[in-house]
C-alpha cells in the first residue's frame, strides 16, 4: 500500500542511517528495502513515487512506518525560513527530501540513546543488534525491539554479555524498572519532558535532547552535548553549538539533522 510524503521525498537519503554505521536489527535494510517488525509480523517498506511502499499495508503498519520515516516532519516552512540562511539553505537544496528518521516507542528510543553514550554509532548500533537478537523476537528478517517487560527481568551480567558496560547496564535496568510513564511523556512541554527524563540516573541532558529530537520531533530539540553536532558547528559556522541553537530557532531539530548530514566525513566542502 502507498503512503505518500510530501514532495520533495528522497527515500535513500532518508534512510541512510540505516546502512552507514552497520546493520540494524529492529529497522533492517536488506535488498533496497526496509524492515520492520510490527505486532510480530514482517514489514517491508520499499521507496515509490509519490512516497513509501508498505507491505502488508494496514492501518497500524502505516502508522509505525510513517513514524519511522519522519513523516510529522513539516519540511516546507523549514526550507523557506533556511532558505535566507548561507550556511543552511544550500545544505537544504543539496539534501532535499531528507526526513529524518524517528524512533516509533519511547523506550527503544531511551535504551538506543544509552547504548550511543560516550561510544562511535558503529559500535552503538552493533550493542543494540546484540540486545536485540539476545531479548528480541524474529519477525522475518527484522527483529521486534526487547520490551521493556522483557529488559526490567534482564539481569545486569545478561547486559554485561551483549556489550553494555556495567554502568549502562544499570540505566538501561532502571529505566525499565522505573514508575516513569514513557507513553505519556508526548502530551507535555519541552521542559517538562527534559525534566522526567533527566530525574532518571543515567538519562542525562544528551538523552533528553534526542528523545525530542528523534521520537517526538520536537521543533526546538537541540542536543548540544552532542559531539558530532558540536563539530558542525565549527565547520560549517565556525561558531559555538550554544550559539547556534538560536540562530536555528525555531527549526533547532531539522537543522541540527542537515547539518549532521552535510558534516559527515567526506561530504563537508
């Protein structure tokens, strides 16, 4: 079934992420498609004119992978206002049709953040394909997300043994194990959000930021202990990323994904 994006839409663009720091179990790229696993069952999502090809194509599939390829994402007014900017509206014009990809649960989102903690996204995304073939279920060729039921009955050596520290492994447990109510986090403020989150050990600042950013697509996400959006910033403004943010305001989240994508090795020039 068809769903369509918004023009412009560049699906490889989109879901470059999935391919460039190695494989993903939980969103596999695999022949020119996308896997996921929704409700236990395979879905492949394939690019199309006029959007995404879904199959199967049911309302909950369409959901979920709307939500993975960023389709909340409102590009339009965001490429007007970079438009006036010499730094962003190039970048935008190179790299049109880029949605950023979101985390469609809140808990993989916060567990994908702790395993990225202070390590490359190469060695964060092989931590999470072993978490998620060691609590995960098989659905084709993707894999289900652990829940976070099946992470709060993990024993910190059973995390140990899949490449968490033991330091990650604690938050990841706490988490899991924690009252917070992750759902209900999308009907609050900004602040309110960075508030709950951080009150959690190990969901520092960092994390709170890209949980706006990367599930909630929260406008004014701006993850500035980020390192590689740090080093954008020197190379594309010459400018501090605090200084950044609100010269980027109030499209912090989009620009900061532009500028990660038009800073990677390689491509900055």
């Amino acid at each position: 079934m068809l769903l369509r994006f918004p023009e412009p839409y560049d699906f490889e663009l989109s879901t470059e992420r999935f391919r460039v720091f190695g494989p993903d179990r939980a969103n596999l790229w695999h022949d020119g498609a996308l896997f996921r696993a929704v409700a236990g069952h395979e879905v492949r999502i394939t690019g199309a004119p006029g959007g995404v090809d879904v199959e199967p194509g049911d309302a909950q599939t369409m959901a979920v992978a709307g939500k993975l390829l960023g389709l909340e994402f409102d590009l339009d007014p965001f490429y007007a206002w970079a438009a006036n900017d010499p730094v962003l509206g190039p970048i935008t014009v190179r790299f049109a049709g880029l949605r950023p990809p979101l985390a469609p649960d809140p808990f993989e989102s916060l567990v994908t953040s702790i395993t990225a903690q202070q390590v490359s996204l190469r060695s964060a995304f092989a931590m999470r394909s072993r978490l998620i073939e060691r609590f995960g279920k098989p659905a084709g060729r993707a894999w289900a997300f652990p829940t976070r039921e099946r992470i709060a009955q993990a024993t910190e050596d059973e995390l140990f043994a899949v490449g968490f520290s033991h330091r990650k492994a604690e938050y990841a447990l706490g988490l899991a194990r924690s009252d917070l109510d992750l759902d209900g986090l999308a009907a609050l403020d900004d602040d309110e959000i960075r508030s709950r989150l951080t009150a959690v050990r190990g969901l520092g600042a960092w994390t709170a930021e890209w949980f706006l950013a990367r599930h909630l697509a929260r406008p004014r996400a701006w993850p500035v202990g980020d390192l590689a959006l740090r080093k954008a910033a020197t190379l594309l403004y010459g400018v501090d990323v605090h200084d950044l943010g609100q010269r980027l305001d109030p499209f912090q989240n989009l620009s900061a994904h532009y500028l990660l994508a038009a800073a990677r090795p390689g491509r900055a020039g």
